[in-house]
C-alpha cells in the first residue's frame, strides 16, 4: 500500500507538472525527495515522538524500518522540509506553488497507507459493539472501531474535494489554498477520529489527549491561519 500510494500519487502529479508547464527532470528530482522526505520524516517521527527514550538508548534500531514504526506527523514535517529544500534548489518552483499541489497526493497516499493497516491489523481501535465493528483474529477476539477505515474513507474524501478545487482553478490556485484546507481537513479528521483508537504507547494512558491529537493541533491552527491569508487571493 505504501509503495502503491507513491506509484499513482506519481501518475497524478505527473498530469499537474506536464499542464503547467515544468520539466521531468524536476519532477523526478521531486519524487525523489518526496520519497526520502516522507520515510525519513515518518521513521523519526514515531521514534522520537512515541518512544524517544528507547531509540536514544538504542540508536541502531532507527534504521531498521523493516520492523515497523512510521509516524503520519512526522512524514509531514518530513515532506514539508523535503519540498523546501528542492524549492531552493528549483527557483522556478515556488515553495507554495509545490505544497499546494503535492497535499493533493499526500491525501490520495494516506487513504492507501491506512488500508495496509487495516490488512496488518495495526492501530487498533477501541472495543465497540457497533454493527460495524471488525474483529481482528491475529490480536484477539475483541470486536473493535475499524478505526483504520474511518481514516482511510476520511482521507479519500479529502483528496476527491483538493482534486476537485484543483480542476477547477489550476494555475490560478491561490498560495497555500490547498495545502490550509488539507491542514485543517487531515488534522482535524485525524483528531476526531484518534477518540476511537487504543493508545499506541504505554506513556499515553492516562492521558485526556493523546500524543496523535496533541500534535495535530497546532497544525489545524497553521491551516486555519494559512486560509485566512489566502482567502480572496484567487489568481487572475
């Protein structure tokens, strides 16, 4: 699903990159650093925002990927550093032109990334008794919130209304437009939805907001402010 996810999230910036006009040299130096980006970002992420205190003792077992550990917040501070280092290097690209474009795939990628969970049995939800709730065998016998569906469903959704705004003004999308609305909508789906979930670390119970939450609020704030410049600013 991971790798699915960069396959066609490829196929649809590749239309974008070839509509408005830039080269397919940049867009696989893109896609480089989107894929270096958004590994690196996620593995960081969960293992210094989830079990920091293990991997600093254990620092060899970062870079065993293989034996899971990616973090959806961190693969966001991972791409948004990524794109800004290949704007610098891409003057022609602006760094707002490339982020409202690429939160397009990052959306279609999510729905993708939570199906494999879903199939892995990985990021349970909580008990429920909803006709709705799904039992996963390899854990147990507890019938739990699909939790991971509710992300994926949600995340597909965001995608179908970020393509839709695209298709409407292209090149006449107003800086940050796309990527405030993505911030606020993926955030904002994700904290809503984290109610559902078990903790997926010891250092959360407990705790009223979990660290899922807690991280993305000051992204929904960073959208919010980002819409609000925006608006109004339609290019001519």
């Amino acid at each position: 699903m991971f790798a699915l996810s960069f396959v066609l999230g490829y196929q649809i910036i590749h239309k974008i990159f070839k509509h408005e006009g830039h080269t397919q040299k940049q867009l696989d130096s893109l896609t480089v650093y989107m894929i270096l980006g958004t590994v690196i970002g996620a593995r960081l992420g969960h293992c210094f925002f989830y079990e920091p205190s293990y991997y600093l003792s254990n620092p060899i077992e970062i870079f065993k990927v293989w034996n899971g550990g990616l973090a959806s917040h961190g693969a966001a501070i991972g791409i948004l550093t990524s794109l800004y280092i290949f704007a610098q290097k891409n003057k022609e690209i602006s760094y707002a032109w490339i982020v409202d474009r690429i939160v397009i795939v990052v959306a279609s990628a999510g729905f993708f990334i939570r199906l494999g969970n879903f199939f892995n049995s990985e990021i349970l939800g909580l008990p429920s008794d909803l006709p709705w709730a799904v039992v996963f065998h390899r854990i147990d016998e507890i019938a739990r919130h699909p939790s991971q569906m509710y992300e994926a469903i949600a995340y597909l959704g965001i995608f179908a209304v970020l393509w839709a705004h695209y298709s409407k003004w292209k090149e006449k999308t107003a800086d940050y437009a796309l990527f405030s609305r993505f911030l606020i909508m993926i955030f904002s789906a994700r904290f809503i939805i984290e109610f559902t979930k078990e903790n997926q670390t010891a250092f959360e119970n407990g705790m009223f907001l979990n660290m899922g939450q807690l991280l993305s609020i000051p992204l929904i704030i960073l959208g919010v402010v980002l819409l609000v410049k925006s608006a109004g600013k339609q290019k001519a």
